[in-house]
C-alpha cells in the first residue's frame, strides 16, 4: 500500500514500506490495526538492524529480548529505544483486545 511516509523505504525495504503504509491508512479509522501493524514493522526494523549489524543475538529471542540486547541497546539512542518499546506494548494490547487510539497509532 501506498504512503506519504514510508515510500521511501520501498526501494530497499518493501515489506516496510508496506506495513508502515497500512498502518497510516489505518491510524484513525481502525487504529488497533494500525497498531498491530506498527508493532510488526518496529519489530522487523529491529531484526533488520541485528542483521545488518551482525549484532549478536540469543536463538529465538522475543521482540522484548531484542529491544533489551546489550549490543542493540549500545547502538540506539534511547530515543528510539523508547519509541520502539511503545510499539510494542500498544501493538500487544490492540492485538489482545484492548482499547486503540488513533493519537497512539499516530505516536502524538
């Protein structure tokens, strides 16, 4: 799907572009998706880094081991450490049924 703000990932990293574009199509009529989709894109784009970084990672680590590796948390700025991690609860409490909002899905 098409986006005003993950285009630019098309080229290199179609399928984040393209779940970056259903979740800026989804923010405000069905924000839970987008948050679902939101949090599969933060966790692609971190699995991305260990692998493009060649970050030592544990077998069949879990997002939040990802996030909370000692070399990932080396390279990141706790910034994005933080917007990561927002990402992933929200997308685990919209995909467990819990109350979405778009100003979530939208990261205001």
């Amino acid at each position: 799907m098409k986006s005003a703000n993950f285009e630019m990932l098309r080229a290199k990293w179609p399928e984040l572009a393209e779940l970056g574009g259903f979740a800026e199509a989804y923010a405000h009529a069905d924000p839970a998706s987008a948050l679902v989709k939101l949090r599969l894109y933060a966790e692609n784009l971190t699995r991305d880094i260990y692998r493009d970084h060649q970050l030592p990672k544990p077998d069949l680590a879990t997002f939040v081991d990802l996030l909370n590796g000692q070399a990932f948390t080396a390279i990141t700025p706790k910034t994005v450490l933080d917007k990561l991690h927002a990402l992933r609860v929200y997308g685990n409490k919209a995909a467990h049924g819990e109350e979405a909002k778009a100003q979530n899905a939208l990261g205001s």
